[in-house]
C-alpha cells in the first residue's frame, strides 16, 4: 500500500476529469455568444454539477478535505435568497414584507381573477433561472478551488482562459480582415453592430472578458520562468488586448489600463529585500507590455478610438448617460428593501421610468444597483461579504505574479462593471471564478487529511443535491418575456379567437405579472369587436400604464378603443400622448387621418412648436385645407411665443398660394417678413407671392438683388433658376446653377440640380441634353416620376426600346396597386418596337430589284434636294 504522502501528491483521474470540466467550460461559454442565450444555461448547469462531483471524488481518492473560501457564502447565501423570493407569499403577508408586489397584485392580477398567493419576485421565470446560475457558479467555484491545489492545474486552467481570450480577439481579427459582417459567415447579430465582431454582441462584455484574459496572460508570462514558455503568454497578452482595444469600449479600455497598472502596482508593494531588482524588472514588463498593446492598438484603430472618446469628452456627458439614470435606480431599490426579484429588473423597471427610452434596458448597468434592486439590503450585505473576502485574499502571504494578475484583473472587471453587467453573463462570471478559485486555494499548511469517506463524500451528497436543484429551477426558468410576448403578439396578429387569446394570455400575465407589453397585446386583442370589448381593451390598457406610464403602444391602444366609444377628443389626446411617448409615426399614419373637427386637431397637437410645423406640414401635404387654415389660426397664436411661430406663418403663406387666396397669401408673408426681416427663407416666400401675382419680373429682380447677401446659397439659386427657367431665360438659369455646383454635395440636391438643368435643356427643344441630365438624376435618387421622365424624353426621340426599359425601372419604385397605368404604358411602347422591327424585317427580305430601286429612288430624292439647295 502506498504512503499517504504518495497518495496526496499523486493526482487523481477524477481531479484530472474535474480540470478538464471547468477548461471545457472556460472555452464553451465564450464561443457560446459570451453565455447570453438561455440555453447555455442547461450546459452551465450540467457541466458545473459534473466539475463538482469529479473533484469530490478525487479529494476522497487523495484522503483530502474539501476547502470552502468565503468567497463562496456570498454565492451560496444568493442561491438561498433566489429561493426566498420564489416561495409563494399570501397576501397580508406579501403587503408587510413588500408592499409594492402587494400593490401589483391587487391592482393588474386580482381584476383578471388571478388572486392567489405570489412570491416576493416580480418576474419568477427569470428568478428561477438566477437561482440556476448561483448554484452552478457555487459548484463551479468549490470544485476550481478543489483542483487549483495542485499548481500544474492552475496553470493549465488560467492557461486555458488566457488562450480562449486571444482566440475570440484572432476570431474578430479574422473577421474584420475579411470584411464579414455575420459571425463565422452565417450568424447575424440583429440588435447589435459590435466594431470587432465576436461571439460577444456587445463590446463592453467583450472587452471586461478581454481584459480579464489578458492580464492573467501577462502574470503566466511573468511566472513562466524561460523565455521560451512565456513567449505564447505574452502573444496572448498582446492579442488581448490590441481586442480591448478594436472592441472601442470606452469603459473596457480605461479598466484594462487600470487593471495593467494594479498589476504592476501590486508587484512593487508588495516584494522587498533581495527580490526588488527582480520586483522592479517584473513591474517594467508590464508597463512595456501594456505600452505595446496601446501602440499596437493605437495605429490600428486610432481615428475608431478618438471618434469614440469624443462622445465622452466631458463630465456633463458623461452625466447624461448611465449615470443619470442611478437616482431612478435607487428609488427602486428603496421601494423594494427585499427585492424585487433576481432577473427581474427588466420587467420592473418600466414602472419607474421618467421618460421614454429607446431601448429595454435590461440591467441597471451597475453591480451594486443590481444587488441593491434585485435583493435589497441583504444583497448589499452579500455584496459586502464578497469583498472582504476579495480584500483577504489581497492581504494573503506568499502570493506570486500569477495570483497578483489575477486579483488585477478581476478588480478592473468588478470596477467595470460599476458601470457594465458583464458579470451578468456566464462566460465572464464563470471566467472570474474560476480564476479566483486559482487564489482563493488552501495553503499548505490548511490541507489536512481526512480519512476516505470524510468530509468530501458528505459534501458531494449536497453538491449533488443542489445541481438537481439547479436543473429542476431551469424547467419553470424556460419562459422569457420576449418569447411569452412573441406568442401572444402571434395570436394576436393571427385573430385567433377572442377566447383563446384571453386565456393564454391570462396564463403568460400570471406567469409574468409586471410585463406591461402582455397587457398591451390584451388590450390590442379586444379592440375592433364592439363597445363591450373596448371597455375591456381600457381596463387592459390602465393595467399596462400602470406598469409602464410612458408606454406609447398603451396609448395607441387606448385611442383605437376610445375611437370605438365614440369619446373623440380624448382618443386623440391619446395619440398624441403616443407620439409624446416616442412613437413617432402615429401621427401621420394613423391619427392626422382620423381627425374631423378643429377640436379634434387641438387636441391631436403636441406641446412642440416643432412638432406643430410638423403637423402642418402633413395637413398641407394630404390637402386637408378645410381644416387646416383654421388649424393654423390656432396653432399660431398658441405657439406665438416660440420660434418655430415664423414657419407656421410660412406655411399659412404656402397653403394660402395652393389656393390662390394672393391677398390673404401676401398678408401673411409680410409677417413672416416683420418676424424674420433678415432670414433668406423669408425673402425667397415673398418672391414666390410676387411670382404667384403675376409681377414675375419684380420677382426675378428681387432675387437677383440677393445673390450678393448670400453667395454660394443653393436654396436661392434653386429658386432663381426654377423662375428663369419659367421666364425663359434657360441659358442665365444654366450659369445660375453652375455658380452652386461646387456647394452641392447632398445627394438629393445634387438629383434636382440635375432635373432643372434637364428643365431648362427641354424648354430650348434639346430634348437629347435634356434626356442625359434627367438620366443622370435618376441615377443619383432613383424615384418613380424622374425614371417617367426619362421614359418621356426617350419616346419623343422615337428611342422606344429605352422608354420601356426606364418604364420598367419606375415600376420597380411603386407598389404594385399603382403600376396598372405604367405597365400599359410599357404594353404600348414594346407594341410600337415590334412594329418597327418588323417593317425593318420586311425591308431586308424585298428582293434585290425593289432593294435597289429603293435606294435608287432615296438617291434621287437626295440629288434633287441638293440641287434645290444650290439653286439659290
């Protein structure tokens, strides 16, 4: 029999089979789009569990206990809250302990029938999945710090972090040198256009990674002892971070640095006496291997970088964007002392928006707000206990330059993270973890020996249970809020029957009780199907403002079933609280349409001024001038005391020409011209009232005058030249436009360049000048009328093959309910070009008598023109 010495320093096949989990895991999280998708979840799950009970196997096979750091109550403790919240609450009990949840309950699901009992957490499925995850990352960390006792392992493990992180940096290399714009050719980020394209749609996530990988890089480069063996390590460490880099993360950038610097910071304070030459070359490496990755960095993607860090150059700027939203952020926190439920400050947070938002802002994009809103105080003082257990493991003795990296690291990635939530997804969660289990390690002097069947069978008997645990939590855990609103939004938009839709609608909402887009999609159900299902669709409607006050698919809702009721004016004052809320097309595509009455159009108007010559614009384009003008009463003398007053007098100018209403019309140019006296626009609307009256020249004199108060002006040449052209003056208006050339660079000008010099060409009858600009815009902004212009020109040159052709290419610019005409149009012309070639046919196949009598008879006509021209 062996020695216990021998035993002990042998290593076990299961502690190899442990390694060999946890490296599997290191590699598979990354490349699984960083750990984001759902389904990583179960892989996480199965694997951890798998890590943990390998390790407690090879600790009772090598007679050894296992280690508990106290870096893993925090991970157990959370574990424990996740299953608090999820422990079904009656409701005296749930108003003492959080009477916000109390409140959600009795105001959306107790009207719906859903009175039950309900847990603490306000979005359960994703607070089963949390209590998933903390038990996996608890197995995961145990079982690292089990096998990290030997050092060969911990090297192989952090060697296979530092390598996966250079991988996925050469991965995104790749594919920039190659210009792909899907990952491995055939993945397509929707949502995300990260600047170096990697499994990690989001390059923050991607550079708190990068970071961390590349550190523990430099540290294995600094302990490998040759040259030769560091050499891969300080290749990853380049490639790391020339990734940091490219990724153009602001916040990723100024960590890594920070991180590079603890680093060697933490090798100078903490090595005296005979080590401090080495202490101090050590340090220098650092600062050298992070002066190349700046280089390196820096003239790869150097004009990326500054347009980058110009959007942050300031303090106010920075203000107004993650951190303005921390005061909101702890108002929930203060609303919820017990949390509202791990993973579910998405749905939640809604409720307290101030203002709409363009995007779902998933997390709060801050470590401490995130425990603080999810687990309230008792997540602070997790919080806590986590990073004393950091700071002891900063105070340990003996630690090399391995262990110094990866405290740096991990450091850099948790003060990112104050403004981040890479720690929210797996790869970088796991990846910290596991390379703080390489620190968090028993002396030598703590491993005792136990005899077989000890401590660590006992402990494999709870690890065992909490990994079923785990994999029971993910089944509820499966539903998430965007596949619960994709099902019912489906149902919906398929009009299934009212009482299918109601029922497994009831079913998602109690499933996620704070989603307010569910309520939405409820409401937007009941709409359309009589005055008894609008009440319902508004009962729907306040739950979901309730949930989300800022909501403007909510209030688009409530107009359609208010519209039903027949309570008009408040309808459009929802569409209007719509727009105000961000959707910004209700009005032109639904409400302006809708709208009958001037009170209607008051209250459809927005508190803007622009908006308001938004709206006016939209009334004069679909010549709604009935209720138009006295809109544009109102408007004026309600918006007066703004700037935007002048362009509504404007367009009053403009709809009083439509209507050649020229006194009314002259009227109102003058105030624009009282309002404005110096403003080129105002000038150029009173030469359009001139023009209008009749007094063209007096117009065209009047914007002569200003082409030497405003040179270089391409709305007053435009205008001038679109007048000489009317006046006949085609070659001035020719050199009007030529003067202007050199400053029109905006495409769509550069077109209407173009189509006036063709005006001016066509005016003259050089229809063939005219054909080769008008071309030349179609090819510039491409529209249905300008390739029908071309087409025009085309026919009336008897080029009746080219006509169809830009026919065709017009066609392909309309819907099909407008191409009726225009494929008769290409009908009549391919007709015609057929009739041709056959005459052209029946030419070439006379015999050659009638051929040369007919060139015979073309000869002579030819011969006696010519003399008719002599003659003279």
């Amino acid at each position: 029999m062996l020695p216990a010495s021998h035993s002990r320093s042998h290593t076990s096949r299961y502690a190899l089979g442990a390694e060999a989990v946890l490296a599997v895991l290191l590699v598979l999280l990354p490349l699984s789009l960083g750990g984001a998708p759902t389904w990583v979840h179960w892989p996480l799950v199965v694997l951890a569990g798998l890590a943990f009970v390998l390790a407690c196997l090879g600790a009772w096979r090598q007679h050894r206990s296992l280690h508990l750091p106290l870096l893993s109550l925090p991970l157990g403790a959370g574990a424990l809250l996740c299953l608090l919240q999820l422990v079904p609450l009656p409701p005296g009990l749930l108003a003492v302990l959080s009477p916000e949840a109390a409140g959600l309950r009795d105001f959306v699901l107790v009207p719906l029938g859903l009175e039950g009992p309900r847990p603490l957490s306000m979005e359960p499925p994703a607070t089963w999945r949390e209590l998933a995850r903390h038990l996996a990352y608890l197995l995961t960390f145990v079982a690292a710090v089990q096998v990290c006792r030997s050092e060969r392992a911990r090297r192989r493990l952090l060697g296979t972090l530092s390598f996966t992180g250079a991988a996925v940096a050469v991965l995104g290399l790749l594919h920039s040198l190659f210009g792909l714009d899907r990952l491995l050719g055939f993945i397509a980020f929707i949502h995300a256009r990260p600047p170096l394209l990697t499994p990690f749609g989001n390059p923050n996530h991607l550079a708190a990674f990068l970071g961390l990988s590349a550190t523990v890089s430099l540290g294995l480069a600094l302990s490998s002892g040759t040259r030769l063996r560091a050499a891969p390590f300080v290749v990853a460490t380049l490639l790391g971070g020339a990734g940091v880099l490219l990724s153009l993360s602001r916040g990723g950038v100024a960590f890594f640095v920070f991180g590079q610097l603890a680093f060697a910071l933490l090798l100078l304070g903490r090595r005296a006496g005979t080590e401090r030459g080495r202490t101090w070359r050590r340090s220098g490496t650092v600062l050298l291997c992070l002066l190349a990755v700046l280089t390196v960095g820096g003239q790869i993607a150097s004009e990326q970088l500054l347009a980058e860090l110009e959007t942050a150059d300031s303090v106010e700027k920075l203000r107004h964007s993650k951190l303005e939203l921390w005061p909101a952020l702890a108002s929930v926190a203060r609303a919820y002392p017990l949390g509202l439920g791990r993973g579910a400050f998405e749905s939640v947070f809604p409720r307290y928006q101030e203002r709409p938002v363009l995007n779902t802002l998933t997390h709060p994009e801050n470590a401490v707000l995130q425990l603080a809103t999810e687990f309230g105080v008792p997540g602070l003082l997790l919080l806590a206990v986590g990073l004393w257990g950091f700071i002891r493991l900063v105070r340990r003795e003996g630690l090399g330059a391995v262990e110094w990296a990866v405290l740096a690291g991990v450091a850099a990635l948790g003060l990112h993270d104050l403004f981040d939530f890479s720690l929210e997804l797996p790869a970088s969660a796991v990846a910290a973890w596991v390379a703080l289990a390489c620190v968090a390690r028993p002396e030598d002097r703590e491993r005792c020996v136990a005899r077989r069947g000890h401590a660590p069978l006992r402990v494999l008997a709870v690890g065992g249970v909490l990994a079923v645990l785990a994999l029971v939590a993910l089944i509820p855990g499966r539903s998430t809020l965007a596949e619960a609103e994709e099902e019912l939004g489906d149902l919906v938009r398929a009009r299934a029957p009212l009482a299918e839709v109601r029922a497994r609608g009831l079913a998602l909402i109690a499933r996620h009780p704070a989603d307010h887009a569910l309520q939405v999609l409820m409401g937007l159900a009941h709409t359309g199907l009589g005055r008894a299902e609008a009440v319902e669709a508004l009962g729907f409607v306040n739950r979901a403002l309730f949930l989300n006050p800022v909501d403007a698919r909510a209030h688009r809702v409530a107009a359609r079933a208010l519209l039903t009721l027949g309570r008009r004016t408040q309808a459009f004052l929802e569409y209007r609280l719509a727009f105000e809320a961000g959707d910004q097309e209700v009005l032109w595509r639904e409400a302006l349409g809708r709208a009958r009455t001037l009170e209607e159009l008051r209250a459809l108007t927005p508190e803007s001024g622009r908006s308001a010559v938004l709206l006016a614009t939209e009334l004069m384009r679909t010549r709604r001038h009935e209720v138009a003008l006295p809109w544009l009463a109102w408007a004026r003398e309600h918006f007066d005391a703004t700037p935007e007053a002048v362009q509504l007098w404007e367009r009053e100018t403009r709809l009083r020409l439509e209507r050649q209403e020229l006194a009314e019309a002259e009227a109102a140019s003058a105030e624009v011209s009282r309002r404005a006296p110096d403003a080129l626009s105002s000038y150029l609307l009173h030469a359009e009232v001139l023009h209008a009256q009749g007094r063209k020249d007096e117009a065209l004199e009047s914007l002569e005058s200003l082409r030497t108060r405003f040179p270089g002006s391409v709305e007053l040449a435009f205008t001038l030249a679109r007048m000489e052209v009317e006046a006949g003056l085609t070659r001035r208006a020719r050199e009007t436009l030529q003067q202007v050339s050199p400053f029109v660079s905006d495409l769509g000008l550069r077109a209407q360049l173009f189509m006036l010099e063709g005006s001016s060409f066509e005016k003259e009858g050089h229809r063939a000048r005219a054909l080769e600009s008008w071309k030349s815009a179609a090819r510039i902004q491409p529209s249905a009328g300008v390739w029908f212009k071309v087409a025009r020109l085309h026919e009336s040159l008897y080029q009746l093959d080219a006509a169809a052709r830009a026919v065709r290419e017009g066609l392909r610019l309309q819907s099909p309910e407008q191409r009726a005409e225009g494929e008769a149009w290409v009908d009549r012309l391919e007709a015609a070009e057929r009739q041709r070639v056959e005459e052209r046919r029946r030419v070439r196949e006379m015999g050659v008598d009638a051929r040369d009598r007919l060139l015979w008879e073309v000869g002579a006509d030819e011969d006696a023109g010519g003399e008719e021209d002599e003659a003279p």
